[in-house]
C-alpha cells in the first residue's frame, strides 16, 4: 500500500519513479542520526537525461521549473530508498538547487521553486525549508538543474 505522501503525488498526477542509479563514486543518500543527506540529483526521465542546457537560452525559466520538479521527484525516490517511507519525513530541511545559467542570469529562485512548491504542497508546513538557489558555470552532462537535500526523519 502506497504511504500518504505517494497518494499526494498520485492525486497531482505524479509518481516516484526508480531512484537513479549514481553516476560516479557515491550513493543516493545517506542517513546520519535523525538526518538524511540527499545527494545531488538531475533531471532522469525514464532513465534518460531531460532538460538539458543552460537556463535560459536553451531551456526557458518555465521548463527549468518543470525540470527542478522532476529533479525532487528523483531525489524523493533515492529518499524513499534509504528510508522505506517517505510518511517517516519529519522536516524537509535544507536545499540546495544549482541552475545552470546563461552569464547574467539572475532568475534562479524562480526555477528551484518548482521544487520547493512540490514539498511544500507534498509536506505542507514539513515541507518548508531552508535553501539557497545559485547559478553554475556548468552542471555535470550539461544539466540545466541539480539538486541535494537534507531531510529529518522520526
């Protein structure tokens, strides 16, 4: 039977799909105490990469949203791997989004926040965090976002 946070996501149209598979020496999250530390993850669709470019030549603001939103999608996976449930979240604690951008590219919160208004409508006031949304030079396979997190657990 799905937890109470996958039916939300399936009310939204939304499922989890198959934690991605890390693509150098590391592993898709890791707990420490009461905290679980998400690594970084990108865009996989069916285990294909999508939206891959600079933010916002290539992939405008709106699909770098979308792309943030699949982003946490993958990183909820790697969570419900390492933790069995994702009823078991206490506090989603602290992101951090790095957007791949165009030089002069300032917009960078309005991309993460397809992340953030995922957990905080999955989570609700569990689902509020801490965060900081940057732009990078360049993200790994031309990404256009990548995302960790830090999540407490009871």
């Amino acid at each position: 039977m799905a937890d109470s946070i996958e039916q939300r996501l399936s009310d939204l149209g939304l499922k989890l799909p198959q934690p991605p598979k890390p693509v150098a020496n590391y592993v898709g999250a890791v707990t420490a105490g009461k905290l679980v530390f998400v690594s970084g993850h990108g865009p996989y669709r069916d285990g294909k990469l999508a939206y891959v470019g600079k933010v916002d030549s290539v992939v405008p603001v709106e699909d770098a949203a979308k792309a943030a939103q699949l982003v946490m999608l993958n990183a909820l996976a790697s969570l419900k791997a390492e933790i069995g449930s994702l009823d078991r979240v206490r506090r989603i604690v602290k992101l951090l989004g790095m957007v791949n951008s165009d030089p002069g590219f300032a917009r960078q919160p309005e991309v993460i926040n397809g992340a953030s208004d995922l957990l905080t409508t999955l989570f609700g006031e569990r689902g509020r965090h801490a965060r900081a949304a940057v732009g990078m030079g360049a993200l790994p396979f031309g990404i256009s976002v990548e995302i960790e997190m830090v999540v407490e657990i009871q």
